[in-house]
C-alpha cells in the first residue's frame, strides 16, 4: 500500500486496478501542475535506456504526487545514489520504490507519511496501453484514443466521491478540490465552458471549508484562482480576473517563505498581475507583476524544475513594461531571462511556449534597434515552437500568430514576397483554430487583416485589402470600448480604408478612416508608447482629405496631429523622426507656418535615431539615407531666410558616427573644477564605450556572449545619457555637449573661409563662413540641382570603373587610364555651377603667389566627386580652375577645423608601413616610395615596417608612439559594412571600426598613399564613412588621402615632393602646411608628366587642417 496525498493505491503485477491508480496519479498531478506532460511520461516509461537522478526525480513526481520542490532539497548525495542504480526498463518501477525511501524516508517536513512502498516490475509495452486505454489520454501520434470518453480525466470518480462525502466529512474539501482540478483539467483539453463554471464552483467550496491555518489552504486558494484567470482569458470578464488576484494574494500571504510550493504561489499572482496590466494598463501591475516573479526565482534553487517557468514569465512581464516604458535595460533583461529559461529538452512541455516568447522579444527588440539578427532569430524561435507544439495544444494559435507577425516585419523590411505569403497562412491558420468566443480571437484576426493590408501595399490586389477591412472590422466588433487593444485595431482598419481609398477614390472610406484614426487616438491611455504612431496615421488621413477637399480645419488638424507625435517624450525615436518628417511634408503641402518648426524637430531627432548604444554598424544601418531629411530642413531653412539656422543643422544632422566618437573623447576641465566626481564618472564611462564599440574582441570578456556584450554596451550608453543630463542640470553646464551655435563654429574659418555645399531635391546652395562674420554668407547655386549632382556622379563612376581604377596597380600601356574628356566636361560643369560662383562671392582673386585655403564640407553625391579641382581643362586659359584660386581641403565636419590653432607637438616621429605582405598583387614601386620617404626625412626620427614585418599589431603600436604616419598599401572597400573597409597589412587588415577606436590624442599626419582611402559610402554620404575620416577620427588632424585606386609609379613622386616641401631646412615639420605641400606636388607632378591622364592625379586629396 501507498498512500500519497490522501489516495491510497494498492500496487501488484497481478491487480489490473495498479494500473488505473497510477493513471489516477498522473492525471491528479496534472491537474495542479502543468509542466507535466502524460505522453512524454509513457514514452520515457517504455525506453530503454538508462535513468539519471534529475530524470528518476521528476517521474517520482508523477509517480508519487510529491513537488521537485521536496525533492530538490536535496543534496548531490541522495543524487548520486539515484544516479548510481542505472535503472533500465523494468528495473525501474522497482528502483522508484527504493528511491522514494532514500529520499523522503524521515523527511522532517513529512513525519506522517507513509513511505513502505512495494512496486513489482509491469511490462512497459502493457501499462502504456492500459493507461491510455483507462485514461483516454492523447496516444503518441497526436490523435485522441478510443478510451473512455464518460470519465475523462476522472471527473464521474470524483463527483462519486464528493457525493458521497457527509458535509461534517474531514475530507470533503480535498475531494471538492480533486474534482474542480479534474473539472479544469477536462476544461483545458475540451473547452466546455461548463466545466470551468463547474471548476470555480467547486474549488471555492474547498476553499470555504478550509481553514485559513489549514497547510491546503494556500493551495486551494492558488487553484481557484488559477481557475478564475483561465476562466477570464476565455470569457473576458474583468470580475473574474480581479477576483482572480484576490484569491491568489490570500494564498501568497497564508504561505511562508520556506514552503516549497511559494514559487508556485508568486508565479500564479505575478501571471494574474500581467493578464490585468494587459488589459487595463496600470503601470503598478506590470511592476508588481516582475517583483512577484522575482521573489518566486529568488525562493528556486537552479536546477528547480519550476524555475524555467519563473524566468519565462519574468521575461515576459518585463518586455510588456519595456513596450509602455520604452527603457532598452528591459527588453535586453528579458531575453536574457527567456535565454535562461530555454533550456530544456525539446519534449519539454514548457518549450514551446518559451520559444515563442523570446522570438516576440527578439521581434520588438528588431523593431527598436534595426537588428537583422534579431528578426531572424524571432522567426526561427517562432518556427521551432509552432514545430513542436502538438496539434490540439491550446497555445497553437497564439504560436502561429506570433510567427506571422514577425514573418510579416520582416517582409517589411527585406520584401521578400515569401514572407508576407507565410505570415498570412500562418495567420489564417491561427485564426480557424481559434474558437469565435475565444477572448484572442480579435487580436488573431487584427494581424490577419494586417497581413493582408501590407501584402496589398505590396501586390494592388483589391481582394486583400477587402478582406483586410471585413477581418479588421471583426475585430473591432468583438472588442469593448475599455479593452486597452481596441486603439489599435482602430488605428490599422482606419489605414486600410485610406489604402482602398486612394484605390478607388470612394471618400466614404475616406471619411471611415478618419473617424476611425481619431476614435483609436481618443481610446488611447495616456503616455501609451503606440500613440505616436496612431497620430502619424490620423494625420496622414487628415492630409489626404485635405488634398482631396481643401478644407482648412483638415490641415490644422493634420498638423495638430503631426506634431504632438513628433514632440512625444514615448515612442522610440524612429517613431518621432517619421512624424517629423510628415509634419515637414505636410508643413509643405498646407504652406503652414510650422514648417521651421517641424525641420527643427526633425534634425533634433535625429541624434537620437543612430544612439550611442547601438553599434558603429547598426547606428549607420539606421542613418543609411537619413541625409535627404538633413539637406531638406537646411533648403527650408535657407528659403525662409535662416541662414545660421541651417549651418546648424548641417553640422548637427551630418557625420553623426563623427561627432558621438569626438564627445566620448572630450576634455571635462571645467566640470572636474566644480564636480570632480561626475567628471571622472564621465570619462570612465565614455572610455569603456570608446574602447567597446561592441566589436573590440582584444577588449572583450570572452567569458560572455555576444548578447551579453551588447546588452552590457547599451547599459553604458544608458548610463552615460543620465550622467550628461545631470550635468546640464548644473550651473553654466546648460550647454554641455550640445551641439554648437554658429558664432562658435565660425572660428573654424580663422585659416580660411570653410564652405558647405548643401545639395537638395528642393534646391542647392552655398553657406560659407568667414571668420570676423558672425553670419553665414549665402550664395545660391541657382543653375544647380540634385538631378544634376547625381548624374554628375553616375557618369563619373562609369569613368572610374571603365578605367579599374579600383586597387594600386602597375598599368601595361593598353591598360592605360582614359575618360580625359568625360572629367574634363564634368569638372567644367562644378566649376560654371558650383566653385566658380563661390569664389566670386568671396572675393577670391587669381594669384598663384599667394593662395589662400577654403575648405569644403559638401554634402550628398557632391561628397564623391572632386570639387578641390573644379575648373575648366579643355583650354590653355587661365584664372578658370580652382587651382588659380586656392588652396582646397575638405572636412567632415566644421567642428573638426576648430583646434586648428593648436601648435604643433614639439617632438616628431614618423612612421612608414610599407607594402605588408597581404596576399594581394605586389605594388613595385612601394620600394621606391620609401626610399624616397627616407632621403627627406634624413637624420630625423622614423620607424620603418616592411612586408612581413608590418603587421596589423605592430603597425598599430607604432601608430601609438609615432605622430606621423605614411602607409603604402592596398586599400579595399566593403559595401555590406563600411565598418569593414580596411587597409591591408601582413596577416590580417586594420578596419575603419578599429582605426576609429585607436584615439590616438598626439596624432597630427597621416598620409595615405593606398586606393580608395576618401571614397566612402554611397548610402552615408554625409557620414564620412572612409579611411581617412577615421584617421581623422583617431586623432590626425591633418591627412592626405585617395578618391579612387591611384597609379603605382605616380605615387613615389607625389610623395617626394610632398616631404622635399614639408621636411626642408631641417626644421621641425608643420602638418598645418600639409594641404599646401599636396596642391604644389601635384601641380608639378602635371608639369613633368604632360601626358598624365586626369583620372590619374585627380585623386589626392587633402582633409583637415
């Protein structure tokens, strides 16, 4: 005999009941808990293999009604008596009896029970049929067995047994518990809603006559009000779930800490807490909700086969709290939860839920930070749990809905027709397993009509946006004016009528979609992260109406709109930039006198759009084309008269990468005087960011994962933007690290005017500053235009790839560079258009002896083309060439001219790498370049590293130590990741990534005589994305540099006579004059080599000071 948990089994081979009491057992567990799977359990029954201890534990947990919570008090040492046994097929029934005794026998917490077991060995192959035969479980191929239908789960036993029970009967309750577990049992695998009405009511009996001092009396009031939520996940009635939290309290108190079955409490009261955060949207439930699951984990030692479920919803409660909070440190703290929780074997039962979890995270997370990783890796988890769900399982349709939706952004972000088709049929699957009364019912149907809408975006076909608008409408009808989702099911119908609207001009839908727009923005909760997003939507409704009607009150309302999500302090800032850049254009359209407004707004977003925390790659992902957005507001800017005002958004809407790298490196003199702490705090952090980058594995802990280095990454950031914000709290700090005013940047100009070149579909202009004017100076560009520019640069790319000029090479004489007349036609063209009225405006005047500088911050296509030698080749004439003129230098940003007036560093120590053995063709005339390096630097202080022994490690140390450098080599862009541009050296190539995270603060001269070093990024234009931005970056103020491949056996005569201009006299040379030693060393290099093709010199290029 055996009794457990107040049912007495009697155990022999030859008694057929021994099978039925054990199938009673199962199911008795469970009815309380859920990570139990009966099929599991008989195939494990019948294998053959070997049972370890954590195996034989949690088969005793079925087999004797004990929790893992008794059982994994224990020590390695009852463990490894378990584990010794090696208990094979029908030794095992024999060994669970022993185990039990050496486990629990004078268990302090169980005096009374009664342990004597005696099991004989069953054959495996027999029990599985009788249990499923007497149970009527699921057989092992998913389908329902023949067994018996009238007692499933037990229920006709248990009502026998409570009606026979006296009301005085000491165990009445227990039986009345039995049979509301058995009654939601029966509910969960049938949906009979008779059955949960039937549950509660018998569980609140149980509950009634247990006294509070009684040791079930938690556990009753636990599965009651388990029972009451599952009732109002099905049924939606929000007394069930407040009684449901009431209940669940009550149990959580009566309960102490040591009991084991408190996690199991914590967990049922922090899921009743989300359910309500959910669906009524009050912050203190989300937060009350993870502090329950977090005392549940704290309470559950590692190992606990409860604690998996802890972490899920852990995971869970803090990705809803990051969707209303928008704070990164929780959704990162979410998958990092889920992670741990996802461990399991794939017949776990907890697995596919958890799986489908942490891809919803990894969605959101996608959609926050722009990740392809993270989507791909939603998918796969959303794939692998719909893969291992059972058919029939309850979740199915929520797991298949999960991955149609992420199917469906990524269709929105890659376009591959594949994905919005697999996202519908996963959708439409969801929804036909989703019964009509079903409380999830008109969230499955929203991301189906959803679905369809954007496929209809895509295809035009008239059925999908019907079909879009019937299910929208579906949804909208079954959901309650309080239900916190109903705002967005409003919000997605109202953009499928504006899409059929604009289809078919009827203005009905028009009219349907504005109303709807504005009923899902008037239901929003306050502070809601999606209400900028739904006011995004209202507004363009509104404007469409506008443009089709012409009434006013639709325009002011449309900018009403529009701005208020631009202005939002929720939502992530993509969100607001995309309402920004609505507000402009809808500015634009209405000629509304926001406009100036809405520009600002936007540039000031932008900043925010590519964050600290993110890496060097993923923050230029998110500004690949954002540019268009800069150059705009400064052409609205420049056509309402606001000169200054659009300098400033250049400078602060340009070469963002740029400016976030220079202020992790800023000096905090000032601040250390009145806040030394904060200062040093500053500095530390800023360092570790400059240092990580998320990418330096030299700096990295090895010991942690990818995921962890990230999630730690943009911890800092966090961290960092909360130490700033205190700082500008202070006094005289207002301004600290914000971006520069004009009268500050005007001292740039101090060595010469600096020009920015502003190229927009709107119009082209010139700001230049002059130093002593505390204006910028205006010079249409009338006869320019963006199509033009564009063009310029199309034609001039087919120049450079008709020529190869795309690697340092020796060229035979039939490989010889052409496209004279091309550059010759498009040079004229910047110079009629472009350089020439520039200089006119400033007053330039053609004298050789005395050139001037200007520099040039140019933006769009104009960054690939060479403005520096602008002017007009076909005639001898002179005074029509740039070169007449100036001195030319470009620069990435203006801010970057502003140490210009620093003297150079007293000592000098340069720096030849020289033709590294990368692997790739050998460039001859590298030999000769050095040898002509060295014969100017003569007696002065230099390193030399050649072939083999020029190294990525050694050439990157001695770029520590010396603050010149000159590198010969091979240079290769990488179109997928600008990150990835790299010089090559022997064993392995310096990247952009790394050269930019040298911060190299005595640097002052690079000269890179190696291809493609100025090129960049044609989808960063405005970012200086190229080598020498990141020697810039890393400290050398001034460098020389290559557009294009240059020719080999030019380059050591460019570089002679550069260093016969700087190093001569032996005085200590001056980096300042590099760009007029580089004008003159090519001048000549033209006037000794008449026959030089233009392609061929028009690369060197000066940037800096």
């Amino acid at each position: 005999m055996l009794v457990l948990g107040g049912i007495t089994v009697e155990l022999s081979a030859q008694d057929d009941h021994f099978l039925n009491d054990i199938s009673h057992l199962v199911l008795e567990l469970n009815s309380k808990d859920e990570y139990v799977d009966r099929a599991d359990l008989l195939s494990r029954m019948s294998s053959p293999g070997v049972w370890d201890a954590n195996e034989i534990i949690v088969l005793l947990e079925v087999t004797t009604h004990f929790s893992v919570s008794i059982f994994g008090e224990f020590g390695g040492e009852e463990r490894q008596i378990l584990a010794s046994k090696e208990l094979h097929g029908p030794d095992l029934y024999d060994g669970l009896g022993e185990a039990v005794e050496i486990l629990l026998d004078g268990h302090e917490n169980y005096p009374n029970m009664i342990l004597k077991t005696k099991v004989v060995a069953a054959d495996p192959s027999s029990m599985i049929q009788a249990l499923s035969d007497n149970v009527g479980v699921s057989s092992f191929d998913g389908s329902e067995s023949s067994g018996n239908p009238g007692d499933i789960d037990g229920v006709n036993e248990r009502e026998q047994l409570v009606g026979l029970a006296a009301d005085d009967d000491p165990d009445k309750s227990s039986r009345l518990y039995d049979l509301g577990t058995s009654l939601l049992t029966r509910f969960q695998r049938l949906g009979n809603v008779d059955d949960i009405d039937n549950a509660i009511m018998q569980l609140q009996a149980a509950t009634n006559l247990t006294p509070d001092d009684h040791p079930d009396k938690p556990t009753y009031l636990n599965d009651l009000g388990t029972s009451l939520l599952t009732r109002f996940e099905h049924l939606g009635n929000l007394g069930d779930l407040d009684e449901s939290l009431a209940r669940l309290q009550a149990g959580v108190t009566l309960i102490p800490d040591y009991h084991p079955h408190k996690p199991n409490l914590l967990n049922s009261l922090g899921s009743s807490l989300q359910v309500r955060f959910k669906r009524l949207g009050n912050l203190g439930d989300i937060d009350d909700s993870i502090t329950q699951f977090e005392a549940g984990i704290n309470l559950t030692p590692d190992g606990h086969a409860g604690r998996p479920c802890l972490l899920g919803n852990l995971g869970n409660s803090l990705r809803i709290r990051f969707k209303r909070l928008g704070n990164l440190g929780d959704l990162d703290n979410s998958i990092a939860q889920l992670q741990a929780a996802i461990n399991l074997p794939a017949s776990h039962p907890y697995k596919p839920g958890l799986l489908s979890n942490i891809g919803i995270s990894f969605r959101i997370r996608f959609q926050r930070l722009g990740n392809p990783g993270d989507i791909d890796n939603s998918i796969a988890s959303h794939q692998e749990a719909v893969h291992l769900a059972r058919d029939g399982h309850p979740d199915k349709p929520k797991w298949l809905s999960n991955l149609g939706i992420s199917l469906r952004i990524r269709f929105e972000h890659l376009g591959d027709l594949d994905d919005i088709d697999n996202s519908i049929a996963q959708l439409q699957a969801s929804v036909n397993l989703t019964p009509d009364r079903h409380p999830e019912r008109p969230g499955r149907l929203n991301n189906l009509g959803t679905s369809l809408k954007i496929r209809f975006e895509r295809l035009g076909n008239l059925r999908d946006v019907d079909d879009s608008i019937s299910r929208l409408q579906v949804a909208v009808d079954l959901t309650p004016d309080g239900h916190p989702d109903k705002p967005k099911w409003l919000n997605n119908i109202g953009n499928s009528l504006r899409m059929r609207f604009q289809r078919l001009g009827n203005i009905g839908d028009l009219d349907d979609s504005v109303s709807r727009l504005q009923a899902a923005v008037n239901l929003a909760s306050e502070g809601h992260p999606d209400t900028p997003g739904w006011l995004i939507n209202l507004g363009t409704s509104l404007l469409t109406r506008f443009q089709y009607l012409h009434c006013s009150r639709d325009a002011e309302a449309c900018i009403a709109q529009l701005s208020v999500a631009a202005s939002s302090t929720v939502g992530s800032p993509s969100i607001r930039l995309t309402a920004a850049k609505s507000w402009i254009h809808a500015a634009i359209t209405t000629d509304h006198p926001s406009l100036l407004a809405a520009c600002e707004c936007a540039v000031t977003i932008i900043p925010l759009v590519a964050w600290l925390g993110l890496s060097i790659p993923d923050r230029h992902r998110h500004l690949v084309q954002i540019g268009t957005t800069v150059r705009l507001a400064a052409a609205l800017a420049i056509s309402l008269g606001e000169y200054n005002k659009a300098v400033e958004w250049l400078e602060q809407g340009r070469s963002i990468v740029w400016t976030q790298v220079l202020q992790l490196r800023t000096p905090v003199d000032k601040l250390r005087e009145v806040e030394p702490e904060l200062a040093d705090r500053l500095l530390h952090v800023s360092s570790l960011l400059d240092q990580g980058s998320q990418g330096d594995k030299s700096r990295s802990d090895h010991n942690r994962s990818p995921e962890e280095e990230a999630r730690q990454y943009r911890a800092l950031a966090k961290e960092r933007d909360d130490i700033v914000e205190k700082i500008r709290s202070l006094p005289k700090f207002h301004d600290f690290l914000k971006p520069l005013r004009l009268k500050d940047l005007a001292e740039a100009a101090k060595e010469g005017p600096v020009v920015v070149i502003n190229v927009s579909e709107r119009r082209c202009d010139a700001l230049a500053l002059v130093y002593g004017v505390n204006e910028a100076i205006h010079i249409p560009l009338p006869d320019l235009t963006s199509e033009r520019v564009t063009q310029f640069q199309i034609e001039f790319n087919s120049l450079l790839k008709a020529g190869g000029l795309r690697q340092r090479a020796v060229r035979d004489e039939e490989e010889e560079i052409g496209g004279d007349e091309g550059c010759k036609r498009i040079l004229a063209e910047l110079w009629n258009h472009l350089v020439n009225p520039v200089l006119d405006s400033l007053a330039f005047n053609s004298d050789p002896d005395t050139l001037p500088r200007i520099w040039w911050c140019v933006t769009g296509p104009l960054a690939f083309l060479p403005i520096h030698a602008a002017g007009v080749y076909d005639t001898e004439e002179s005074s029509r060439r740039i070169q007449d003129y100036a001195i030319a230098s470009y620069a990435p940003t203006i801010s970057a001219l502003l140490d210009q007036s620093d003297a150079p560093h007293k000592s000098f120590r340069h720096l030849s790498a020289i033709e590294p053995s990368s692997g790739r063709s050998y460039i001859p005339n590298t030999e000769k370049e050095l040898e002509c390096i060295q014969r100017r630097l003569h007696n002065r202080d230099y390193v030399v590293l050649r072939k083999a022994g020029a190294t990525k490690e050694r050439v990157m140390n001695a770029m520590k130590e010396c603050n010149w450098l000159h590198l010969a080599c091979h240079g290769t862009q990488n179109a997928k990741d600008p990150t990835k541009t790299a010089l090559e050296l022997h064993g392995g190539k310096l990247t952009l990534e790394e050269i930019i995270r040298l911060n190299l603060p005595h640097a002052e001269f690079a000269f890179l005589s190696a291809c493609q070093t100025m090129t960049g990024d044609e989808g960063l234009s405005d970012e200086a994305v190229h080598i020498a931005g990141a020697m810039s970056l890393a400290g050398y103020r001034s460098v020389v540099a290559t557009m294009w491949s240059i020719k080999d056996e030019l380059a050591p005569k460019v570089a002679d006579e550069f260093y016969a201009r700087l190093l001569k006299d032996g005085e200590r040379p001056d980096s300042r004059k590099a760009a007029e030693a580089l004008h003159f060393s090519v001048k000549k290099l033209r006037e000794e080599e008449k026959d030089i093709k233009m392609l061929s010199w028009l690369p060197f290029v000066h940037l800096g000071i």
